[in-house]
C-alpha cells in the first residue's frame, strides 16, 4: 500500500522515475489509520504521522484495491479500513471491502475455512483484473 499511496517517501538513492505503482492491492487487516485519534502506530510516528496515514493520501487513479478486516479488530480498528474504502470509493476508485464481523486482528490466520475464502476472494479480484489466468 505504501508504494501505491507515499510518492514523496524515497530513499536518497531510489530512482524515483522508476514507478512503483501496484497494478492491485490486497490488504489484509492493515494499518490505514495512523491519526491520534483512532489509529494505529501514533505515537510512535509523532507530528509525522500524516506523511504514511493511508486515509490521508487516497486520491483518484490509484490501483484496484480489496481489503479484509474484521469488526472486532482492536489493533487495526475497523473504522479505519471503512473510512479508507469510502474514500477510495468517493475518489473514482475500484475499492471492494470485505467484512468480517467481530474478526479481530488476523482473523483468517485462526480458521482454515476463513483462510481458504480469502484466498479464494483474492484470486477472484485478481482474475477479474486479468492479473492472473
């Protein structure tokens, strides 16, 4: 997501006319939210914490994007996953949400059944986008 969302965050030797825009993104249970208020990681990232909040960086023209997140998340809160599928959404954006309720963080690593319908889902948006046969 990072490659896809921080076109100013470079190392000084990157090569920044290299693209490193995703043709896909598929987000498991990810941090989207970095504010103070709801967020994941704040205080670790101080005054700075806009630079890598991904719901502060959507914009049209970004990569067809799936994410899983469980309702019962407690370390990367739902909300921000909602709130960053909305804005994909209100951007122009192909953005698919898929909820799982009361999952909590890594939820799908806990079931197999969970585990073989995210892949599933994936390779469903992937073939769909003609990325895989």
């Amino acid at each position: 997501m990072a490659t896809a969302l921080f076109d100013e965050v470079n190392d000084p030797v990157d090569d920044v006319q290299l693209s490193t825009m995703p043709a896909a993104m598929v987000l498991l249970f990810p941090v989207i939210d970095t504010s103070a208020e709801r967020g994941y990681g704040n205080a670790l990232l101080g005054e700075r914490w806009k630079e890598i909040d991904p719901n502060s960086h959507v914009r049209a023209g970004l990569p067809p994007t799936i994410t899983f997140h469980g309702t019962g998340d407690t370390v990367t809160p739902f909300a921000g996953a909602e709130a960053f599928h909305q804005a994909m959404k209100a951007a122009g954006n192909d953005s698919e949400l898929v909820v799982n309720e009361g999952g909590k963080h890594g939820y799908l690593m806990f079931e197999r059944a969970l585990l073989d319908d995210t892949l599933a889902r994936s390779a469903a948006f992937l073939r769909r986008l003609n990325l895989v046969p």
